[in-house]
C-alpha cells in the first residue's frame, strides 16, 4: 500500500465536509490513535449509532477492508486500520436483554464493561472476569479474548461467552455459538475483528455477594518467593497478581490477592473522575532515575500498608482508570507494551533471564505486572493465556533502542516457547506470531475478506 | 427520590440526547413512551431502557414533525396512565448552503422544527396546566441566540421554539407545571458526526442527560448545557456587527 495511494482516499472522504453529496459515510481522522500512541498516521472512521447503518458501512466504497473497533485500549496496531478503514462500534452501546435471575446479559458490542458495571453490580453480578480498565467494549474483549486476575479460575472472557452476534460483509447476520457455528465462534473469540463485525455479545455473569473485596498484599523478595505466594493462593483467592520492580533484577514486587467481601453493599463505581493528564508530559520525566525512584516509592508503599485491606472493586481492579488519558504521561512519542507467557517448565530460565536483560537494558519499565494462568481452556483460537507465567512491561518509545530490547525478549520468548499478546503489540515479527499461534491459519481461512488491520497485514505476511 | 414511577414520553427517542436523559431516567425506574419514525430503533432503544431498570418502555412510531400532537399525547397518556414528563428532541440541522439554494427546504426545516414543535409544546403545556403538575423539556441550541451565517436557519428555528418555551414557562408559573428550554452547545452526536476535529469545548451526550433531569425538578426557564456556554452565548450577542461581521463564524 503506497502512502499516495491512501492519501487521494482520505481526501475523497472529506468531500461530505466540502458540501458535495456524500459519497461516503467514512471521515478522515488524524487524531485516531491507539493506547500506546506510536503510529500517528490517519485513519478512515465512522461511527454508526444504530445496527442498521452497518451494511452500507461493510459496503462502503472508501476502502475495501473494514475493521470493528471499539475503546481502542489495545496498544499496538491491532485497532488500527490505515490500509483500511475503521466501524467505530462505541455508538452501538445498548443493552439487549439482562435476566437478574440467570445472570445473563445480552448487549451491543460497543457497551463498555463500565457501563455494564452500573447495571450489573447492584443487581449482584460482576463481569465473568475483567481487564485492568473498564473502558473496554464486550465486542474488545470478546476479540481479544482478555483476562484477569481471577484467570486460575475463570479462564478467559471467552470462556463465558454464550452467544455472538456477526455480520459478514455480503450483508449475512450469524448467531455464533459453541454448537451451531463452532469454527467460527471460535475463530471470533481472539479473532481481533477479522471473522466480521461483531454487532452484539450474550454472555454469562458471575454473582458476587458484595462490591468490595478483601485484599492481602505480601512484599516478595524473589521470583521464587513469587511462585510459592502464587501456588499457595490458587485455591484460597479468586484473584491474584503481582507488581514486580524490573528496574533491579533481584525480582522483587508485592504480590496482591483477594475475595469477593462476603457482606457489604454492591454499589456500583462513581463514573466520574476528575483526574485527566491534559498533556503530554515532555519525554524527560520518565527516565532511569524517575522510574527507580518511583519503584522503590511504590515497594516501600506496599511494605508499610497493612497485609488485608477492604477494597472497592473499581480501586482493585481498575486503579488506573482513575487517571484518565494516563498513556500521556509518556509523552508525544507514545509508549510500547510487552506482554508474554511463558509456559510451565520454563519459566525459571525465561523469566530470570527477561528481568536480567531489562534491568542491564536500562530502558526501565514504569510498572510491570506478574501473574500466573490457570489451565482451563478458552475456546478461541487466537487465544493468548496458557498455562504458565506472564509478564506484561510497559516501556516509553524511544525508538529504535526500545525495538532493539523487544527483539532480545523476544529471543527469550522463543526459546521458552512461549507467545505475545497481540492486543499489547504493535511490532512483533511475522514469524514470531506464527510459531507462537499455531491455529492463526485457520483463522486465516475463516476471515472475512472484507475486514483487516494494521496487525493482521503485519503478522499474516 | 419520588416513589411512584415517572411516566415520560419522549419526542425523538432514538436521539442520542434523548438515549442519554432516558438512561439516567431508566435507572430510577421511569415508565417511557418512544416516540420516532424507526420502529426498529426505537424497540433498540426500548429494550437497552428496560435492561438498564424502566418500568416499562413502548414505542410509538409516529413523525413528530406531521403527527396530530393533541391526539398522540393523549393515547400515550392513556397508556401509561398519566404523564409527568414530555421531552422534546427531534429536529433537523440542515445543510446551510442548501437551505439557501432551495428556500422551500428552508421551509420544511421551520415547518420540522419549529410549527410542529410548537403544537406538541401547546399540547403538553395544557394537559400540564389542566393537571397543574408535570413538566415541558424543549431542546434548543445555542445557534438560536445569535443570526449566524454558517447556521441562521437552524438557528431561527430554535430561537423561535425558544420565545414559545419561554412563555409557555411564563404562563405556567403559577400552575404547578414547568417548561424548561435547554440549549446545548456542541455535543458529540451523529448530528454533527461529519465534524473530525471536536475541541475542547465539545460535551458528550451523557452531560446534556444530566442538564436535562436536572431542568426537570428545578432551575430556571433556560438552561444551557453544559452551563458555560451561558458565558460564552452573552459575549456572542454582545459583540458589535461591525465586528461580528468580518468573521466567518
């Protein structure tokens, strides 16, 4: 795809703005970025507000290849389309049907898992598990199959889903499920929007007594310490993850777990937070001193705070959201994730050999999270979590020298057979996503020919 | 918080203003009547409403701008065993260059507007008075407060519904009953979807839904929304013409 090409496109998709009869219901946005905000080039966008609108949008002429996307927390590119053109999905938010009795809720695959929340948790349900934002649409995690702290016993978002909805581009609506399409349900579990556009998701929720939780945090001084706290919480504590402080190799971190309070209101989360970073903060502030310094703040932190606290669910599941815009804080150049598993058996190499390779980089990571998967199987095919340990890292892009870091944990990564997490990446080599999704070719053949992404060009070569 | 469920009818339901106020509504249990051309997309609508807790939520397929107002009030009145509310959304932005080129389109945007708004406000407004309780929301726009050339047909429209709210508020003060005017400023919806570039002064549905439960129980006759634009809407009326008129606003 050449750059000029693309560029006489955007300019036909602004005629409707110009006045002339619109020939397409696409406009061009250069301020369509995802989480990380690395790549800056312009996007293709429209944003329906009802279902009936998504035919012409598959159709439209402004490009041939499509992608859904929704709150666009995903990092990397795989929510971006510049070869294409983006269905923004967040207008199509409605509830479908919520029995309080059964837990189960059927909604438009825009609604965000806060929204959700409002409904849900005063009725006593929760999510089946949830990301570390709220702002993520079901239709989001639905093709990225995402987890959670409680993934030991829950498995993936997949694993609850019942239903979806998919429209294929030739105008064919399916209702997908383990039994009546089960190759392409499975393919659209992870499948990162490229089955079709998912219009609406129905999925099992998961009854909580309370909307609190009561928290341990136990300061660990090692990887093994980390493992042992780990093992021995697997059947006590519904949810558990770990902070590791990566700007020192030793492995050190808190490791936090917790239950949902037996007794207590189920109140749901005040959707107003006051707290937005404006700017882009200049890329100095983040550096090797700010950095260790702010680890060795946030160790101390957890050493002093009690052992069990009592915890509402949105300051235990989602503590940064509180902040919005916080990938500002990284500034104009944006920021990288790195997010792997490493399966059992390897893990006493692999990860000992990751924190030595970031720490002697010097490109530290803000904060990095540890957590052990459970083994209970999701049905997607492009699924991330498998039995083991992953790592997910944060790095401010600096360019070449943070590329250079990835590709020598990448190294690591293969050698351990372990995988990435599509959702969290914007580089990982063609080869690397083949060998660690071996079912990519499957999906492959159960794409629709009229959706894409940035991603999938890069990675399916 | 009142104990019975507030009854409301909604003129333009399928909006994503109205979607907002009716959301915040749903939660306290309200009973609605839809009222919108798209049957489909009202029972969309009606269906995220009672999933989020209302009572009960029914369309009523009917086109506001040429829908026999006394009449539709009435049966949804009957249905829903009395009305509290009427919030009225529906109306058209236009193109402005082609409401110049074509003055009769010019025409059926007033007739859209602000003529049929005007029956459905003295529809609810005497059905309110007579029950001396209940309370007339009207969305307008900043656009009506000063002749713009970008928009002086939309905006003539919504200052013409805006004189009419102001004294139905006025003839409705010693009654009980209320009528509130809200004008928004910029908000982020598919009426101005084909705009790329929002600034900070653009609101989000969700903010217009708050002003307009609040107009509903108390305040003044106009609320703008969000409330700065009261600030920036009396420095656009007071700027000079022959200042005004070297811009291109």
């Amino acid at each position: 795809m050449t750059e000029t090409l693309s560029l006489a496109r955007c300019r036909a998709a602004e005629l409707p703005d110009a006045g002339c009869a619109p020939r397409t219901r696409f406009i061009r946005r250069d301020d369509i970025v995802s989480w990380g905000r690395v790549d800056r080039r312009p996007q293709l966008w429209a944003r329906p507000a009802f279902r009936d609108e998504l035919d012409a949008l598959v159709a439209d002429p402004v490009s041939r290849e499509k992608l859904g996307v929704g709150l666009r927390r995903s990092y990397g590119d795989s929510c971006l389309n510049f070869g294409g053109a983006l269905i923004d999905a967040t207008g199509l938010d409605r509830l479908i049907a919520f029995d309080p009795e059964t837990g189960r809720l059927r909604a438009e695959a825009g609604a965000s898992i806060s929204e959700a929340l409002q409904v849900i948790v005063p009725r006593g349900w929760f999510l089946p598990t949830t990301p570390g934002t709220r702002f993520v649409t079901l239709g989001g995690a639905v093709a990225n199959d995402v987890h959670g702290k409680n993934h030991h016993r829950a498995g993936s978002f997949g694993s609850s889903v019942a239903a979806l909805g998919l429209l294929s581009s030739g105008g064919r609506r399916l209702m997908l499920t383990q039994e009546t399409e089960p190759d392409l349900f499975r393919a659209t579990i992870g499948g990162l929007g490229l089955t079709g556009f998912i219009e609406w998701v129905e999925f099992r929720l998961a009854p909580i007594p309370s909307a609190v939780l009561d928290v341990e945090t136990a300061p660990f001084e090692s990887l093994e310490e980390f493992w042992a706290l780990a093992a021995e919480s697997v059947d006590s504590h519904e949810h558990t993850v770990a902070w590791i402080d990566c700007t020192t190799n030793q492995g050190r971190g808190a490791f936090t777990r917790a239950n949902w309070a037996a007794v207590g209101e189920l109140a749901p989360h005040k959707d107003r937070s006051s707290r937005v970073v404006p700017f882009d903060f200049p890329g100095f502030v983040l550096n090797r001193l700010s950095v260790g310094a702010f680890n060795e703040f946030y160790y101390r932190l957890q050493k002093m705070k009690g052992t069990r606290q009592r915890q509402s669910y949105e300051a235990y599941f989602y503590p940064l959201d509180s902040v919005r815009s916080w990938n500002r804080l990284y500034g104009a150049r944006g920021m990288r994730q790195y997010q792997c598993v490493i399966p059992w058996g390897e893990e006493r190499v692999a990860l000992p050999a990751l924190l030595g390779e970031i720490a002697r980089a010097g490109e530290a990571s803000f904060l990095a999270v540890l957590k052990t998967f459970g083994d209970k199987p999701s049905p997607g095919l492009l699924s991330f979590p498998r039995p083991g340990t992953t790592l997910a890292l944060d790095f401010p892009n600096r360019g070449e020298a943070t590329l250079a870091l990835m590709s020598r944990l990448d190294a690591i990564v293969r050698e351990a057979k372990g995988a990435l997490y599509p959702a969290k990446d914007g580089r990982m080599p063609a080869e690397m996503f083949q060998l660690s999704f071996p079912q990519w070719e499957t999906v492959a053949r159960l794409k629709d020919p009229a959706m894409n992404s940035d991603f999938w060009r890069r990675v399916s070569r | 918080m009142s104990a019975a469920p507030k009854r409301i009818a909604i003129l333009g339901a399928a909006s994503a203003i109205a979607v907002a106020a009716a959301r915040l509504w749903a939660v306290q249990g309200a009973r609605f009547a839809l009222v919108g051309r798209n049957g489909d997309r009202l029972q969309a609508v009606a269906a995220d409403l009672r999933a989020r807790g209302a009572a009960s939520a029914e369309p009523v397929v009917a086109d506001c701008a040429s829908a026999d107002a006394v009449a539709t009030l009435a049966s949804i009145a009957d249905s829903l065993g009395g009305l509290d509310i009427v919030l009225l959304v529906y109306g058209a932005l236009g193109e402005q260059s082609e409401l110049e080129r074509d003055p009769k389109a010019a025409s059926d945007l007033l007739q859209t507007n602000f003529v049929s708004a005007a029956g459905w406000c003295l529809a609810a407004a005497n059905r309110f008075e007579r029950q001396r309780s209940g309370a007339l929301i009207v969305i307008g726009s900043v656009a009506g407060d000063r002749g713009r050339q970008s928009n002086y047909v939309y905006g003539a429209s919504k200052a013409g519904l805006g004189v009419l709210v102001q004294g139905l508020a006025h003839r409705l003060s010693r009654s009980g009953a209320r009528a509130v005017l809200i004008k928004p400023g910029f908000v982020n919806t598919p009426m101005t979807a084909h705009i790329a570039r929002k600034g900070l002064l653009w609101a989000q549905p969700a903010a217009i839904g708050q002003a307009i439960l609040r107009a509903a129980v108390k305040g003044g006759p106009v609320a703008y929304a969000p409330f700065y634009w009261r600030g920036i809407m009396t420095i656009v009326r007071w700027v000079p013409a022959s200042f005004f008129h070297k811009t291109k606003l």
